[in-house]
C-alpha cells in the first residue's frame, strides 16, 4: 500500500453496536441519474425519515458542494474527528473541492433535499482511505449504517478493492461499527487504530 496521507482520517460518532440491515428498510443499487450524480439508494432511518442516497465522482457540483458546506456548518467541535471537517465556510469549500482533486468518490445522503451525511472514498495508493460524516440530528437512527453499506456498494462497482482508515481507541461504537463491516486493526498507535478491509 502507499504512504498514506492521514490527511482525511474520520471516524463514525456515537454509532449503535448492532447494525443489522433489514431488506424493507433499504434498496440499495445504481439506478437513475440525479444531479449530476447517480442515484444508489433510497432508505428510511430509525426514525422513519426518507432518504436519498447519491454517488458521485470526482468534483462535486456546485450546488452540492455548496449545500454540504452548509450541512459541515451545523457540527460542533465534538462533531469532528482530528480536525474533520475543518471550521469555517471557506476552509471547508476548500476541503471539499480538494476531495474531488484528488479523485474522490462519494455519497452524499440527503433528506427532503438537504445534506444530512456524506462518505468518500480518498484514492492512496492501491487503496481508499474512508471518511464518514452525520450532522449531528441525525447520528444515531442508523444513517451511518446506510451511508457506509451505499459508499461501499458505490464504490465497489467501481473497482475500488482495498479500503483503510484511521479510528480513535476510545471511540468504541465507531470501533465496533468497522468490525461490524469486517474491518480488521492492521495498526496500534497510542491513541488509534489503524483498520482495513477489502471490498471485493
């Protein structure tokens, strides 16, 4: 594997232990295109909420990077993860356009046409570094769950083979939710795990 950039490390926040899918809540797979996307999957959360699952590569349209500036805008400081999403609009636009620089693919989740998720897979080598991110409101009600099953769908019909991430020790749901997705820690540091699966 390449060096790795630890650039976009992220990890789920807050995450229930048990993740099972059930088939009436999800109908996961590329259909019609939207927004300039492809359309992956329309679920209903825990809390019954209706949402539309988008893949994208590359640079997001603007109207979509825009309106998930916006979503990153509604996180508080225990909402990121070493230093993710960054603070500040413009910091965050930069962040965001600099995914699709470097060839990203991502989902984006939205509920009633606003942002409520986004996932990417970074290019690093011969693999994809994973970043996760929930606004806030909607942590908890398995939004997550179905962001990373969609990501990972997305991203394995496009020959992604191999995804890593990085995973602070003391997030234990989050920790749990990667074993969940057979996840395995192929690094220790002091406060993190290094975690890796294939998707193939």
């Amino acid at each position: 594997m390449g060096t790795k950039t630890y650039l976009y490390d992220a990890y789920v926040h807050r995450f229930e232990n048990k993740m099972s899918k059930s088939p009436s809540e999800s109908e996961i797979g590329t259909t019609s295109s939207t927004n300039g996307g492809v359309h992956v999957a329309a679920v209903t959360d825990r809390a019954g909420r209706q949402l539309d699952i988008t893949g994208h590569r590359g640079v997001l349209p603007d109207g979509d990077a825009d309106a998930l500036a916006g979503m990153y805008g509604t996180f508080g400081f225990e909402d990121r993860a070493q230093g993710l999403p960054p603070m500040g609009l413009d910091a965050v636009r930069s962040w965001i356009e600099r995914l699709g620089d470097l060839g990203a693919q991502h989902v984006l989740v939205e509920h009633d046409g606003d942002p409520v998720a986004h996932a990417v897979l970074v290019p690093d080598g011969d693999a994809h570094e994973l970043a996760i991110f929930v606004q806030p409101d909607y942590q908890g009600a398995r939004v997550g769950t179905h962001t990373m099953e969609a990501l990972f769908e997305y991203g394995r019909e496009r020959g992604v083979e191999t995804v890593w991430l990085h995973v602070e020790k003391s997030n234990g749901p989050a920790v749990s939710l990667y074993q969940h997705y057979d996840f395995e820690i192929t690094e220790e540091r002091a406060l993190e795990f290094e975690m890796e699966r294939d998707l193939a």
